[in-house]
C-alpha cells in the first residue's frame, strides 16, 4: 500500500481559494451586474438639474405670477381637459392662481431646504461623529447617548412640539430636520472615523505634533467625505418629503411662501371637486424624490461599494 | 328704571307648557357626525366655542331663543326687572316640575350654587360675566332674585342669555370634577350616556324632560367625530351616518345634488371683521398712521369686492353684515354694506393724502375653526393692494395670533389684523363692542384688544354697560352700531360664515335650534314616521 | 473519446462521456469542463486531483446539475447514472428521485456547508422528508439518530435539537456525511471533503468514507488537490488539469509510474520525511486563462519536457497499460 | 445574555429621561395661557392661571415637579380635557400600535415576496418592477398617498370607509398609506442578503440532498436572510410611528398621534408632552424587543 507518511503532507494547509469554485463565479457575476448597473442616471440626474434651473431662475420661467389671484379663473382644470383656460397649461386653484407657476417657485422652497438641512444635519452630524471617535472615553459616551435620546423620539413629534413653541416657518423646518437627521451622520461618521484612528497616517501625523484641528481636518475630514456625499444624496430624498410633511400638518412653509406640502393642504378642502390641485404638487414630489433616490444609489454604488446596505 | 313686566315674554310662555298630556317616549336611534369635537362637558368649565356643541343638548338657560330667534322663557317661567334702592333686581319665578338627568327637581338653591360657581375663577373660565351681581336672595324653591353691585348691560341678552345654567347641586357636591366631566348632569333634551375621546358621543332622550313641546323624536343618538371634510362628507353618502354638520363649503354643490338628501345653513357665529390699526405711530421706527384717517378706512372698505370673494372663495358660504348679525338685539337692517367702489377708494385715499397709497402688514389668520378664512384673507388683502394699500402677506396660526391680537402683549400689533369674534347669534354685541371698539385702557378692562379709539365712541360703549333694560339698550345699541359703521370704527366688517347641516330626507325629521351663538342644538331633531 | 477501459469487476455506477461545461460570462466564455469521461465502478472510489481551477468541483457539479445558474451550463455530454442520462431528466425528476437519492454529495467547508439557523435534526430529517422514505415526524427522528449513530456522533438522541455552532468541525463534517448517506444513494462525490479540517480529523473522516463505502458499496468519487490524500482512500486517480483528464489509472500505477509530467510534477512536490531535500518542490507557473486555452497540450508552458509538437497539437489518450491512459506526447513515443 | 439585558435597559431609560427632559424644556418656550382664556381675558385672569398652572415657576423646579409626579404616574393634566393626560394617551395607544403594526404587515407583506423573488429571479422583467414599486413608496409622501386612496377607493368607487376604526375594512387603506414608504428599503435589503445566502454551501447542500427548490428558498434560505431585516425591524416601527401621526389625521384613525397634533395646534403642552414622550418609550421599548428576538432568529446569538 501506499507510504502512509504520504498522508502527512503540509500541502494540505489551506490552498488558495479555487477561482472557479461555485460560490467565487456566481460572486463575479453579480460583480459584473454592479459595474453594468454603474452607468450614470441621467434621467434622475436630468430631473435634479431642473429641480435646481426651476428654483434658481424661477421669476424668468413662470408663466403667471404665483400669487396672483384672479376668482374669476378658480379651478379650472389643466390645458388637455375641457372648460380649462388658455395659458394655465396645468390649470388654476380655488383663488384662481396658476398651478404651473406655484409648482416652479415651490421648487425653490424645496431645494433651499433640501440644501440648508443636508449641509447643516451633515456638518453637525460628521463633526459629532469625528469627536466623539477621535476622542473616545467620555467624549463618545455623551455624545452617543445625546444620539440615543435623540433618536429615540420619532421626528413628527419632535416636529410637533417645536413647531408648538417656535411659530413655524421655514426656520422651524429647518432645525426640525437637522435634529432629526444629525444623528444619522453622527453615528456612520463616527464608525468610519473609529477605523482611520487607527490607521498609520493618523498616528504619524500626531508623532509629528500636528493639533487635533488640523489632524481632523486636513487627515480624517478627507477619508470620510466620501461616505458624506453618499449619506447627502440619500437624504435628499427622505428630506422632500418631511419638509411636505411638515408643511401639509402647517407646521412648515406659512403662505405667502409656496411649498408642495402645503399647495396640497391648500387643496384638501375641494379635492373632491377639482383632481388637479391635489395630484399634481405631489407628482412634483414624487419625481423629484425617485430622482433623488436613484441618484443617491447610484452614488453610494459607485462612490461606495461595500456599503451597500447603507 | 321703570317697572317692566314682560308681559310679551309671560304669555308666549303659558303657550309653551299648554300641552300637559305626556307625549309617549321616543324610540329608534339615529347617528349622526360632527366636524368639530367638544372637549369640557361641565358647563360650568367650558371655555372653547365648540364645548356648546354638545352643552347645548344638556343644560339650559333661564332664557333661551327660538328657531326664529325670538328669546323665550325657559327654566325661567316669569321673571322681572326692577329697582331697589337704586340698584338693578331681576326677580325670576323658576318652572315647577323641570327634572335633572340624575333624578331631582331644579330648585332656586340650585341656581344660586350656578351662580357661586360660575363666578369662582379656579372652576370657571369666565368668572368675570358674575362680576356685577352681589347676591342671589332666595324667597321660596321656585322663587329668587338676582341682586346686582351696579347695572350690567349685557347680563340678560348677552351671550349667556341671564348666563346662569340649570345645574344639580346635590349632583354636583355629590361627584368628583373627574365624574362631572366624564358624566354630566342638567336639564336639557339629552342626557350623556356614553363617550369615546375623538371617536364619539352616545346621546339618550330624556324620557321626563319638562318641554313636551320640544323635544327629540328619536330615542338613541350617536355623535361620531369626523373632522376629515371628505370622509364626512363620504359617510352621509354611503349611509354610515344619517346626519352631518359642516358641509365643506367646496362640496354644498355636489351634496345638494345628491337625491334624498336636504340641507339648511344658518350663521356660524362667529363674525369676521378685519381690525385696522390706529396707534402706527406710537409704534417704534413708524412715523405716519394712515388709518387714524376716517377716509383711509372708508377706502378700504370700498376697494374690497366682498360680493365676489364670498361667491368664489366661500361658495356663497357667508353673509354680509354691517353692525352686528340678524336676530341679534341691535340688528339694523337700514346700514347698507360699503359697495366695490376701488375708484371712490383711491379718491378717498388721494384726498387722505396717500396718492401712491403705503406699505403695511398684513397678518393672515389660518384657523380650522372656520372653513376658507386663510383664502379670504389672501383675497382681501390682494384687493387693498389695488387701492395702493400694500400688503406685506404674513401667515400667522391660530395661537399666535392670539397674543399678537392682545393689548397687553408685546410686542404690540403692528398691522392689518383678520379677526374673528362671535357676536353670537342672538347675542348682544355689548361685550364684544367693548373688547375691541373701546380705546385700550389697561386695567379697567376696556378695550382688552381694541386697534381703534375714539372718545365718543368710548363714552356711548361705556353707557351701554350700565343699561340693562332691554327697551333702553336696543335703540343705544343701534345708535352705536350707525356711528361704528359709518366711521369704519374697530374694523371693516366682512362676512359671517354659513354652516351647511345635511341629512337623510326620508329618514331624519331635523329643525336647527340655536344656542350660545352656535346652531347645534339637537332640540327637535328625529325619525321620521 | 471514449478511451475508459473497464478496471474492476463492479457493475459501474456512474458513466460521464466527453462532458462540457461552460461558464458564460459578459467579457466571454470559460471552458470549465472541456470534454471529460470516466466511469465509477459500485463500491469503487475514484479520485479526481488537480490543482484548483482545473475544472473539478465543476465536474462534480454537472453530476448533479446544481451548476450555478445563470452563468455556467452543461453544453454536452452524457451522464449516466445507474443507466439513466440526468441530462435528459426535467428538474422534479432530478429533485424526486436523482439528488439525495441516487446521488449526493459532501462539501467542502464544514463551517458553512451547514445550515446556521436549523437544528442538526431538522436537517438531516430533510433528507428522508422529501424523499418520502419515511413518513411522519417520530419516524424521521427516528431515522436521523440511526443514520448519525452510523457516522460515530456520541449519543445523537440528545443532541438532535443541537444547532451547527455547537458541533466542531469534524463533526460537523459526520453531520454532512449523514445527509449525503441518508437514503443510501449509489454515487457519492466528495469534494475535498478533509482539506478544511486538521490532520487527526483528516484521518477519522477518511476512515468514516471507507467503513460506509465497504457497508454500502456505494460509489464514490473524492474530490481533492493532495495527492497524499487520495494515496490515502482512492482505488483509481484520475489527474485533471484545465478542464481535461491528463491521465487515469489505479493509484498504485499512477504513484509507481506517472506517465504525464503533470502528475509527475504533483508527486514531487509532496515533501517525504525521510528525503534530503533544500526547498520544497512545487510546479512553475500557473494554470492557463480557460477563457482562451492555449492550442495543443495545456501543460505545455509549464511542462519540463515540452517539445514543439506539445505547442501545436493536443497529445491522444494513449494508454499506458490496461486500465492507466495519460494524455503525453512523451507517452506515446517510449511505448 | 442577562448583563446585556440590564445594559440595554439602562440605556434604554437614560434615552427616554434625555428625552422627556428635551420635549419639557422646548414646551416651556412658549405661554399656552392667553388660548385656554376667552379671548377678552383680562391680565389678572391670564396670571391667576399661569399661577394655578404652576407655569410662574423657575423651568427647572418645573421640571422636577413634572419627574417627581411622573414617577406616581401622574403625568399633569391636559389643559383643554381637564384629564389626566396619561389616561388620555394611554386610550388611544391602541389604536396607534394597531395602526403601525398593520403597516408594518402590510410592509413586509410586500417586502418578502419581493425581495425573495426579485432575488430568485434575478434581472429578470420581476426584478425591475418590484425595484420601480418600492422606489415610487418611497417617494411618495404617506399623506398624499392616503388622500388619493380616499379620493379615488372610498369616495369614487365606494369600496372601503374612509373614516374611522371599525373592524378589519377601515384598516386596509391607512395600512397601506404607511407601510408603502419602508418597502424599498426592506425590498433591497433582504434581496442583497437573499443572494449572499443563495450561494452559500448549506444552501447547495441542501439542494444536493434533494430538497426542493419552493423549500430551499422559502424555509432555508429566507429565514437565514431575514436575520439582518429583523434588526432594521426597530427603526421602521419607529418610522411608522412617525408616519402615524399624519396618517391618523387624514383617516380620521383614533390614534396617540392624531390627539399629539391637536394638542400641539392646543398648546396643550401636557398632553403634548406625554404623547411625545410615549412615542419614545415606545420607540425604545420596541426596540429592546427587537434586541431579544435576534435569538429567536439566529440561535448562535442565543447561545453565547
């Protein structure tokens, strides 16, 4: 028979992963799938950038004046139905004013808002997270609790009692939203920063006496911006649609000031007589948002791949 | 004060208690769906508006209006007017035989106790309406009289109609504030049976209530709360419910079309009016004061298309007014309402001084309390600003502009105001006049939230306090009421809203009774047979 | 091609003939199995050794039709097991009486081959569940402790309800087995059963194989890149390299006389106690791109003998002797 | 598993301590006392009030006022019920639990089949469609999708109620108006983690033994990938919660959040103040469960 000491070869100790073992193919496939599912969104792309013209030169594009009553005109419906008006090519609400022109200057409610809480809950959120990781011990302890205690309340409510004792408006919308999302920030920044601590570049810089500020900043800042711009273009999302929350309970944007939330709070009393006022603002929301999340994905895929479950 | 024996009001109420015979006890139930839910039950506690929604089916009044708004006497079988040693004395003869929800009989100890408690400020909200009244001197069970410290105009007509309700005080020592609130007690049409917060009311007829009259024809009634327009509006069609309040003024079209279905509407209550400024100038960084001017303010009621507004943005849901609502004591169908004139306005307003017109706030109410007041207002004040007042639109939600409306709140109103007082159907405008007509003198309690002043107006304000006999007070009121209208004083007045009831035709025998200002009192309402 | 001469008298349980698989993918197509025959006799173990990447897990699954879908497809070929082509079945006769029933398998990684969430239990009583061998929930119970007392697990009763984390890799690895031997199939594959577990456990599982390969005479195919290893449990080798079987034959004639330098090169780089040796031995280069193999003789890179003929043209399956083929040129021209 | 236990619970009661303390100090801000008054109240009436409310107290002796009485269970009375606000909230807690766990039914209703199946069938037209479906709830605002609901399902065709509780019907359609919003992110998680676990070996193992593919997916497969959808399962109660308190407005659904809104156009701040701070017990309380049902789930966790 064969020389028993044969069997006691180190071969066996472990060989490189087959390449074409099963579970390593199908791996690749979806690898393939991923890099293919890279190509840029250009609808959602597309839709963003018209969200951003319509807010920036919205006085140039708007057909009517937005506030301009006419009751003459109330409710009629849009140009491809009959009994509508002639140049209110999406029709007009109950005092008679032009539903195209309020959904543009609403763009511009949106977007201000969008950028002021992504900019804000983002900054607060990464400096929260980037302290409390760098400096750990009691540091993190308090600002981790400060984030469970935050996240405990759920944001309506949080909402509802600020709106209670600051009158609302867009400020209120504003601080809501940023308490609400910071801690979203907080805890992956502090997760990413808690990795890079420990890494070479870091200790270095602090053998080479650079202060903590310039260390966070010029070292770890960089490292993690990536993960912000990922975490940004997601929030975008979620973000429109709590400001129309908000402004749909009145506790957001008042009138004058114009926002799709509230046009369709606006609209709630006749929506049984008129469809228009009361789909069309949140048609407005909807592509905007699925423009926002399909770009946010195609972000975090390409920006990020191994978070995918961000 | 000469002696004034209601002889009218007597008889008209011998007519009432005529049928004798007991009328057999009603049976079946109905349900029915109300907008708007009221919170405190004790009626000595209430506070909001929409609490008479559901007291004015429990408790009644020494007096009370009709369905034609006529004041009849109700727990009240006679009462008097008269003068003692200078000082004002009704003297009431109580109904024999008006039987409380728990067992009892309404006594003269038991409206002295209405009164101690309404007067107390820990228990009532509106402790300061007792105020003028020393003492109430009981003489037998159904016999007392109402000493008062000095004249109070407003205490027979005004919102309280002789504001002393007919409560149990055996019930009342005998039960927790909690209890009270869960169970209430009186003497009304309905009793409470059961209630689930924000879901609803369960109703039962009072079987031995005293008006045999007037009384319910349906046995069980269930008040659902429903303050989602278009579900309300959804459950009458589908038959979940057979009776609704507040028709969304969007929807009176559709609802009237609907078959088997009527519908009435009566004056909500409440009057709007919009309040215009005349203290700019005391104000920090203002130097001119545009409305002092008669002229600025006539302008402003003629540039507005009050008629167009109330056709469109309130589907013809309201009615004008000038002085104070039909059926009120000082109505006064001879005010015409200022016309849309926008060119006698400008003129008014070049003669004024204001060729190019001036910028101004304008602070928009946004209240559900009542339907379309938000898109009024953006209406209105569009319309000033074709007459050269330009409006600086400020949204502004129901509690702060509360406190901005407050005299005594800084910082101080600074704007054209939306505002929205009830005068109250059948209600004397003597209270509210005094709250925002009377220059604002802190302290003595006048002009708690005026933005107007003017000495004449104040001394008539203040003489109408002290005139309590209704045959003096009608002719002073009206006299105020011409000069406020003419000299747009305390506001331009605007519209008073309409609510729309609508229910089953062949099922549900309804007739509106009013109450406290509001018109949701379920007196005579039934199956049809 | 069908150059497999009958070694033993056991009836053969499996017969692959010039199998292809495929793998498709965007940027081409990978010849995984590139025209493999060989049969199993009942009773026989046939090792299948090459270095990874050389196509045999992906042999063993084409048996089994479990090539992961959508990418990899058997293009041609015939299987035969107990005389049926499962290449012909539709998938519920494969599920129905093929998988688990007349063939199983054992794999590779113990640690994960074991599902974390389901007792031990209720995963081997899967095997008899969906073959309805046995009915009800007590006879089931009763069946996996039979067949994990077969496979040596101390006192299976009580540990039945078990979870895989409690187990240790090698018994973990008795768990597989029981599955794979649950309803005495004829063919058993093995896939480098051992080579995740440490050398005593090694032993224990090879001899687990060989006791339920006597008890059976189940047909058994061990899948493996030690040559040590299958010296250890295989009647016949077969060396596999880029998808092709490079030379066959019983072990003792393979381990005596390698005919194809790439089985050479395997044998020697198996360290020997005894031998005075520097460095360890081990083949230059490394397997070719199967999306475009090389013409002519695939080794031919690496192969210390290389001739020109080797660059051009693919070496014939000549045989060595009754029962060992090698595919050499250098086999052919020596006689 | 005890100690972790006892550290989550602690952790669990200094978060809705922190939080009561926040919502407190933020009702503070603002005097509620001139809404509770008739409109022509005079200064001295506002200030017997504030008095009677103890609202002329420094804010930290209120607040410790507030703790102390919170501990008995007394949790101030509503301004505008003159009831305890507790009690107030605690009647409709069912309502609202009713409400967001239908809607996390309805979630993952949606969520599982297509996870698993866009997983299964991987690029396939199914795939694509589960993606746009779960992409369009998570871009549509809940409000805006129960308005079109009523508009369109119980006012045109006259199928469901559209007002309040009553029996299984008048659930369906607030249901769906929050649960829709979480399934994109369910759908894409449970897919990633069903691929992961559809390539494993115990998952190959299982075939090779012959068992079949309906069971291999739905039993093997999908318990091992639900594991990570049932940590996120916390979160999107929370987000139901907070979707709660629009959808009951619209549906005129008895519910904790309905009253909180009202209560905040009130400034009724206790009842506000209870209702917020229920929301976060709850919150924190589901997510503990949440915690210990891992084990139920994923037995390596019970164990060590």
């Amino acid at each position: 028979m064969t020389d028993p000491s044969r069997a006691a070869g180190p071969q066996t100790a472990g060989h490189p992963a087959d390449p074409l073992a099963p579970s390593a193919i199908t791996r690749m496939l979806r690898h393939v799938r991923l890099i293919r599912a890279g190509k840029v969104p250009w609808v959602a792309g597309g839709m963003l950038l018209l969200l951003v013209f319509c807010a920036l030169f919205a006085d140039l594009i708007m057909p009517w004046d937005p506030t301009a009553l006419n009751l003459g005109k109330a409710l009629k419906p849009p140009i491809w139905q009959d009994g509508s008006v002639s140049g209110h090519l999406l029709g007009t609400d109950n005092l008679g004013r032009d539903i195209l022109s309020r959904i543009i200057q609403g763009a511009q409610v949106t977007l201000e808002v969008g950028l002021y809480a992504i900019v804000l809950s983002g900054g607060i959120g990464a400096l929260m997270g980037m302290l409390s990781a760098y400096f750990g011990g009691v540091v993190d302890a308090v600002i981790m609790r400060l984030v469970d205690i935050q996240m405990s309340i759920p944001s309506i409510a949080l909402a509802l009692v600020l709106a209670a004792a600051l009158s609302p408006g867009m400020s209120t919308v504003i601080v809501v939203i940023v308490l609400s999302y910071w801690t979203w920030y907080a805890r992956i920044v502090r997760g990413e920063v808690l990795s890079l601590r420990e890494r070479d570049f870091v200790k270095l810089a602090r053998v080479a006496g650079c202060s903590t500020p310039v260390i966070l900043w010029r070292h770890i800042l960089p490292n993690v911006v990536n993960t912000l711009l990922v975490l940004a273009s997601l929030q975008l999302g979620s973000v429109i649609i709590f400001e129309a929350t908000l402004s749909f309970l009145g506790l957001g944007v008042q009138s004058p000031q114009m926002s799709w939330g509230l046009m369709l709070n606006d609209a709630r009393p006749y929506m049984t007589r008129a469809w228009w006022p009361i789909t069309l603002p949140g048609i407005a929301i909807m592509i905007v948002c699925l423009a926002a999340n399909v770009f946010g994905d195609w972000m975090r895929d390409t920006l990020d791949p191994k978070r995918r479950q961000l | 004060m000469k002696k004034f024996a209601c002889a009218v009001a007597g008889a008209a109420s011998l007519l009432l208690c005529a049928g004798t015979q007991a009328a057999e006890p009603a049976t079946g139930s109905l349900t029915i769906a109300q907008a708007a839910e009221s919170t405190m039950l004790d009626v000595t506690r209430a506070a909001a508006g929409v609490d008479w929604y559901i007291l004015g089916n429990i408790n009644e009044q020494l007096l009370q209006p009709d369905p034609t708004l006529e004041v009849k006497n109700w727990l009240a079988e006679k009462w008097e007017l008269t003068e003692v040693d200078g000082l004002p004395v009704i003297e009431i003869w109580l109904r024999k035989g008006v039987k409380f929800h728990h067992g009892g009989e309404l006594t003269s100890s038991d409206m002295a106790f209405a009164h101690k408690r309404l007067a107390n400020p820990d228990v009532s909200k509106w402790p300061h309406y007792q105020a003028k009244v020393d003492h109430i001197e009981i003489i037998d069970d159904h016999h007392f009289k109402i000493i008062f410290k000095e004249p109070d105009g407003t205490f027979i007509p005004g919102a309280g109609l002789m504001r002393l309700y007919g409560i149990s005080e055996a019930y009342y020592t005998s039960h927790s504030e909690e209890e009270i609130q869960q169970r209430p007690d009186g003497t009304g049409p309905w009793k409470l049976v059961d209630r689930k917060v924000k879901e609803e009311f369960v109703l039962e007829a009072h079987d031995d209530y005293w008006n045999q009259e007037h009384r319910p024809g349906v046995k069980n009634l269930t008040i659902k709360i429903i303050p989602e327009d278009i579900t309300r509006v959804a459950a009458l069609q589908t038959g979940a419910v057979d009776w609704i309040d507040a028709v969304p003024p969007a929807m009176i079209e559709d609802v009237k079309k609907m078959d088997g279905i009527a519908t009435t509407a009566r004056p909500s209550g409440n009057n709007l009016f919009m309040s215009l400024p005349q203290y700019l100038d005391k104000l920090p960084g203002r130097n001119d004061n545009p409305f002092k001017d008669v002229r600025v303010r006539r302008a402003a009621a003629l540039a507005v298309d009050m008629e167009g507004i109330i056709e469109h943005v309130l589907f013809g849901q309201a009615q004008r007014y000038t002085t104070t609502t039909p059926g009120s004591a000082a109505y006064d169908a001879s005010v015409e309402p200022y016309p849309y004139d926008p060119q006698k306005a400008k003129q008014l307003m070049t003669e004024a001084g204001y060729a190019n017109g001036f910028d101004v706030n304008c602070y928009n109410l946004i209240t559900p309390r009542e339907p379309n007041v938000k898109e009024y207002g953006e209406a209105f004040y569009a319309y000033l600003g074709q007459v050269g007042i330009r409006c600086k639109l400020i949204g502004e939600e129901y509690a702060p502009w509360l406190a901005r409306n407050n005299r005594s709140r800084e910082p101080q109103n600074d704007g054209i105001l939306t505002h929205m007082w009830g005068h109250g159907v059948v209600a004397d405008p003597g209270t509210p006049w005094s709250g925002h007509m009377h220059c604002y003198a802190p302290g003595e309690g006048w002009g708690s939230y005026s933005h107007y002043c003017d000495p004449e107006m104040d001394a008539m304000v203040k003489e109408q306090a002290t005139v309590m006999d209704p045959a003096d007070r009608i002719p002073l009121l009206k006299r105020i009421g011409k000069k406020k209208y003419e000299d747009v004083a305390g506001g331009i007045t605007t519209y008073v809203p309409l609510v729309t009831f609508a229910w089953r035709e062949d099922k549900v025998d309804y007739k509106p009774w009013p109450w406290m200002g509001f018109w949701r009192k379920l007196q005579e309402i039934g199956i049809k047979h | 091609m069908n150059a497999d001469p009958q070694a033993k008298a056991g009836q053969p349980v499996l017969k692959v003939d010039d199998l292809r698989t495929h793998i498709f993918l965007k940027r081409g197509t990978v010849q995984a199995v590139d025209g493999v025959s060989f049969h199993v006799n009942a009773g026989e173990t046939l090792g299948l050794v090459g270095e990874s990447g050389s196509g045999k897990s992906m042999t063993s699954l084409s048996i089994l039709r479990l090539t992961p879908k959508p990418g990899a497809r058997t293009v041609s070929g015939r299987i035969e097991i107990d005389g049926i082509n499962v290449l012909d079945l539709d998938e519920e006769t494969m599920v129905r009486d093929i998988r688990g029933k007349l063939v199983s398998m054992i794999s590779q990684d113990p640690m994960t081959s074991l599902n974390p969430v389901f007792s031990i239990g209720d995963q081997v009583g899967a095997a008899f569940r969906y073959h309805d061998l046995v009915q009800g929930r007590s006879a089931i119970r009763e069946a996996v402790v039979n067949v994990l007392r077969r496979v040596r697990i101390p006192s299976p009763e009580r540990r039945l309800d078990d979870f895989p984390h409690q187990y240790s890799g090698g018994m973990r690895q008795r768990v597989v087995s029981a599955m794979a031997i649950a309803c005495s199939p004829k063919l058993m594959i093995a896939d480098e059963p051992t080579s995740n577990l440490d050398v005593t456990i090694q032993v224990q599982i090879i001899r687990l194989l060989r006791e339920i390969q006597k008890e059976t005479g189940v047909g058994l195919i061990f899948i493996t890149h030690d040559m040590g290893v299958a010296a250890n449990i295989c009647d016949r080798v077969a060396v596999m390299y880029a998808g092709r079987i490079v030379e066959i034959g019983d072990v003792e004639t393979i381990f005596a006389n390698p005919s194809h330098p790439y089985t050479q090169g395997l044998l020697d780089s198996i360290p020997h106690l005894g031998r005075r040796r520097e460095r360890l031995y081990s083949i230059p280069g490394n397997p070719p791109d199967m999306q475009n193999p090389p013409s002519g003789c695939r080794f031919a890179a690496r192969c210390p003998h290389v001739m020109d003929k080797c660059r051009s043209e693919y070496p014939p399956e000549t045989t060595v002797a009754p029962g060992h083929m090698a595919a050499c040129w250098l086999v052919g021209k020596s006689g | 598993m005890l100690n972790y236990l006892i550290k989550r619970i602690l952790q669990g009661v200094i978060s809705i301590i922190g939080a009561s303390a926040i919502i407190f100090a933020i009702s503070r801000l603002d005097d509620p006392t001139l809404l509770l008054l008739p409109i022509d109240a005079t200064p001295e009436m506002v200030e017997n009030l504030r008095q009677r409310l103890g609202l002329d107290l420094p804010i930290v002796q209120q607040y410790l006022i507030f703790l102390g009485n919170a501990l008995q269970g007394d949790f101030g009375n509503s301004y505008r019920w003159e009831q305890p606000a507790l009690q107030l909230i605690l009647d409709r807690l069912p309502a609202t639990l009713e409400l967001a766990f239908a809607g996390l039914v309805f979630a993952l209703a949606l969520a599982i089949p297509f996870g698993v199946l866009s997983a299964v069938y991987r690029d396939s037209w199914f795939d694509n469609f589960a993606k746009l479906f779960a992409m369009l709830g998570q871009a549509m605002p809940n409000f805006w999708v129960g308005l079109l609901l009523i508009l369109f399902v119980s006012v045109n065709l006259g199928w469901l109620p559209a007002f309040g509780r009553e029996g299984f019907d008048s659930l369906i359609m607030p249901a769906i108006a929050l649960g829709w919003y979480p399934v994109a992110a369910m759908t894409r998680m449970l897919r990633s983690t069903m691929l992961d676990v559809l390539d494993s070996d115990h998952v190959r193992m299982a075939r090779a033994i012959g068992v079949p593919n309906r069971v291999v997916v739905w039993k093997y497969a999908l318990r091992n990938a639900a594991v990570p959808l049932v940590t996120m399962l916390g979160i999107y109660f929370a987000n139901m919660l907070s979707g709660a308190f629009v959808v009951e407005v619209i549906f005129a659904w008895p519910g904790m959040g309905r009253m909180v809104v009202e209560a905040m156009f009130a400034r009724d701040f206790p009842l506000l103040q209870v209702g917020v701070l229920f929301s976060a017990i709850l919150f924190v309380v589901v997510n503990l469960l949440v915690d210990l049902s891992y084990g139920v789930l994923d037995p390596r966790i019970r164990h060590d």
